[in-house]
C-alpha cells in the first residue's frame, strides 16, 4: 500500500464549547458581594461620644480592590479561569494588607473599633471569587476528559 503525507494527517480535534460552569457562577457572586462591600461600612471608630465610619471606597485602596473585582469580573466573562484564579489570589493578597494595615494604625484604639458589614462582605467575597475560580478550573479539566472520551 502505498502512503502519502496527505493519508498521514489526522483530523483537527473538536472544538470544545467553553461554556459557563458554576464556578464562573460563583466567581461573580463573589465579585458582586465585593463590590458592594466597598460602599458600606468598613469600620467605626467611636471616641469620646463622637464617632467616625469609614467606608473602604472613601480610601485609596478602594481603588485598588476597585480594579481587582472588574478585572476579575471581566476575565471571568471570557472564562479565562487561571487569569481569574491569578486575578483572586491578588485580591486575597490586598485583603490581608488592609487587615495588617488596619491593625497596625489601630492598634492603640482596637477596644474603640468595630468593623462593619463592609469588611465581612469584601471577605466572603474575595473567597467565593477564588473558590469560584478554582472550581471553574477543576470542572473545565473535567469537561475536557468528558469530550475526548466520546
């Protein structure tokens, strides 16, 4: 028999249809508690009768979780899923410089301080958006072996 190059060739493979997982689900659920936490109270300070609230978009790192939760949000839509893991982990990272940060300048008035909603909220947020991220990645490689063996 007689082979050429072009009885050699194999067939492109499929294309895999990338469709949303409950993980892309939960990454924005994440996004969206974040993003609202950012406009409620992130913590009071009450002193003498007199009492200050602070809200995390009033500081300047608002603006940096700000960009970290759109970001996320939009990589997400396009099911980019280590970008959004990666995207999280950056998230996670400002996160726990805002709880050293508010520790360290609090330190003198921690009896004085109660955090608010806000801080709850962007928490749980943060760790949905990298739960959601990782489970995107696992259900994907799932979907994947799914599709060869068909």
């Amino acid at each position: 028999m007689n082979y050429t190059a072009s009885d050699m060739t194999t067939a492109p493979a499929p294309k895999v249809r990338r469709n949303f997982t409950i993980g892309n689900i939960v990454t924005w659920i994440g996004c969206f508690l974040a993003f609202i936490s950012m406009f409620m109270t992130f913590a009071t300070v009450s002193i003498l009768g007199f009492s200050q609230t602070v809200t995390l978009f009033d500081t300047n790192d608002g603006k940096l979780f700000l960009a970290v939760i759109l970001a996320v949000a939009g990589i997400n839509f396009f099911r980019i899923d280590i970008i959004s893991l990666i995207g999280s982990c950056v998230g996670v990272f400002f996160l726990l410089m805002e709880y050293k940060d508010a520790a360290d300048k609090l330190q003198q008035f921690s009896s004085m301080v109660h955090y608010g909603i806000g801080r709850m909220l962007l928490t749980v947020g943060i760790i949905l958006m990298v739960l959601g991220a990782v489970a995107s990645i696992f259900l994907r490689k799932k979907n994947v072996k799914l599709n060869v063996l068909q």
